[in-house]
C-alpha cells in the first residue's frame, strides 16, 4: 500500500500526507471511455489504496471489462441506473479512507493529477473538496471546468470556462465556492455528513447543490489549477458542449433541478428579493427553450418539480438550520455562463448580453437586502 504523502518541492509546503486514498469511478455504459480512464490511474504517481468502479446497471458490458483488464479494482454493481449521485455516495459509503476521489468514467487524470490535489490538501488542512483543472481531452489546450462562483439565478459563474489554458486566470491552488463533479477530492466524512449528492437531481446541477451546502455550512473548497484531467466525451443525450441540437433530456433537467437548487438552499428573503431577476432569467429560457424546439421537455420539467418540492421543502429545513454563511456572501450576479455554441448569431449575443446585464444590475440593487 502507498499513501498519499506528499512529494517534497521546496517551498512553503508542509511535510504531512492524506493517508491512503480510495478512488471511487462511476461508470454508466462506459465501454468507449472507461478502459482510458482506469489505464490513467494505473499510470498516477500516487497509487490509491483500493479502486472501486460502481456501475449503474451498463448493458455494454464495460463492467465486465474491469474484470478483465483491471483485475484489481472491485465492482459494485447497482440493479438500474438511477443516476451518478446515488453511485458516488455508495461509493463514499463503501471507502475505507477518509479520503475519497470521485471519478467520472470519461475523465482522464495525468500522472501528477493526484500527487498535485493531495499536495493541496495537505496544505490546506481545512479544505472538504478539491478539483483539478478540467481540460478537453479532444483540445488540451483549452479549460473545460475550473471551479466557479454561485450566480444567484442558480447557476454556476463558471471561471475559465472554454478560455485558452494559457489565457486563463488564476495559478496555484485557489478557494472557489463551486466544484464541477468531473474529479473531486473529498472528505469522506464531510459529504456524508451533509448527505453527500442529492438523488433527486438525478445529474446536472447535484454538484452545484453538494457546494451550495458545503460552502453555506462553512466549508472550504479548492480549486488546483495545476492538476490537470483530459474531460473526454460528456454524458450521451446530455451534455452540450457545441451549436448541435439542444438535448431534450437536458432542458427537462435543467427546468427541474435549477429551481430545486434555489428551493434548498436559499432563504426566503433573498429568494423574495431576487424574485424579479430570477423571473427575468425564467422568461429568457422560456425562449430559449421555444427556439430551440425544447420547450415541451421544459414543461415536464416544471411538472416534475411539483413531485419534487415537498421533499426538497423538508430538505432546506436542515440546511437552513446548518448555515453559517449569508447568501448575499456567497451570491454573485454574473457573469452569466454560456456555452460558446448558443452564441451562434450577433442578435442572440446582445440579447445574452442584455440579459447577463440586467441580471447584473438587479443583484447589485437586491444584494443588501438578501438572507
């Protein structure tokens, strides 16, 4: 067994390890890009103490393939595919380490990746979750994720976001207050604390949520900026990262679990006062979805968060009791992050524009006065 102790670079850096890590990969029909993903960890500098692959029910067969080509890793099979959150808490829950990588199966850590996020970690003891530094694997010269802040209209002002590594800001280890479940580096014992992932969201946003309620209970969370992952394919019939069709599943989702996230975890008073500024962003993806022939999938998102809310009702109870942060400490009002494929026309990005400034403005007018 290897710990993860960290490797001596001079500096101000604090002798000390993690102890063993464990690597948990959740792997949904993985096949094309799972193999890559556990060949890269095989190669990593610092060799995890155990490898847990959790497959949520593959029909391709890539679990098989872990049997085959990757003996040593132990696979947790689950009976249907319930989405990565419930996978990424069965494998916190089943670790033997207090700290735990979760890796997503098309993500591609390099040799350092690991040794650079322990590095970080040991010198900022007080860090619950780090990121590494998300780039394309198709375009590695261009950052995918980088850690965020939270935009008030529930999304994430993401840093970096399709910027040139080159361009990029910020070097070292920086405090975000959102990580993007690509790789995580997490306290074992902090996530379940909190309940680890939110199911209901399924995917998309439920990383948004699990730093929502890090960061309002007065956690800490890092990004490191050279701790670099190849992010390869996305999630089929989800993921948007071109001008291509807008996935349907995805508008259904991001109607539901957007409104899910403000529902939790803010208070009333800075919902109340953020109220015309989240209708206005309502309204433009109304359009939005009615542009681009979603707006069907938009309306069931809707009706499904009628289901949601009594659960996520009980939910905010606990996490408002928890908070030790303001929202209008943690909240910001832009910028509003796009993916550069829906800036295809001029008019759609002064309209963009217009909205991000306005949003902006509103903010800066209800900050004040928010919970």
């Amino acid at each position: 067994m290897t710990t993860a102790r960290e490797p001596s670079h001079g500096g101000d850096r604090s002798e000390g390890d993690l102890g063993p890590i464990s690597v948990v990969v959740v792997n949904y029909n993985g096949a094309e890009h799972l193999p890559h993903c556990l060949a890269a960890l095989a190669k990593s500098t610092v060799v995890p103490d155990e490898l847990l692959v959790v497959d949520n029910a593959s029909t391709d067969a890539s679990a098989d393939l872990v049997h085959a080509e990757f003996p040593g890793a132990r696979v947790i099979r689950l009976p249907r595919n319930e989405g990565p959150c419930p996978a990424r808490n069965l494998g916190l829950s089943s670790a033997r380490n207090p700290w735990v990588l979760l890796v997503d199966n098309d993500a591609a850590l390099l040799p350092d990746t690991l040794a650079r996020m322990v590095a970080a970690a040991v010198r900022e003891r007080d860090a619950v979750l780090l990121q590494p530094r998300s780039v394309f694997a198709s375009e590695p010269s261009r950052v995918h994720y980088d850690g965020g802040q939270f935009h008030y209209a529930g999304l994430f002002s993401l840093r970096n976001f399709f910027v040139p590594v080159d361009q990029a800001e910020g070097q070292g280890t920086l405090a975000v207050d959102g990580a993007v479940s690509v790789v995580l580096l997490a306290r074992r014992d902090v996530l379940l604390g909190i309940g680890g992932f939110d199911p209901a969201f399924f995917i998309l946003f439920e990383d948004l949520d699990l730093s929502l309620r890090l960061r309002s209970g007065g956690h800490r969370i890092l990004s490191v900026e050279d701790a670099i992952v190849h992010h390869r394919g996305g999630t089929p019939g989800i993921s948007f990262r071109s001008g291509k069709e807008y996935p349907n599943r995805r508008a259904f989702l991001h109607a539901r679990n957007r409104v899910l996230v403000l529902i939790k975890n803010y208070s009333w008073r800075t919902l109340f006062v953020a109220a015309p500024g989240l209708a206005l962003y309502e309204f433009a993806w109304c359009g939005f979805a009615l542009a681009s022939g979603t707006f069907f999938a938009h309306l069931r998102g809707k009706w499904a968060l009628v289901g949601a809310l009594p659960r996520a009702l009980g939910q905010r109870r606990a996490i408002q009791a928890a908070r030790k942060v303001r929202d209008r400490d943690l909240l910001v009002g832009g910028p509003l992050t796009i993916t550069p494929g829906l800036k295809s026309t001029g008019g759609r990005v002064r309209v963009l524009g217009a909205l991000d400034r306005a949003l902006r403005l509103w903010w800066r007018i209800a900050r004040p006065f928010a919970g």
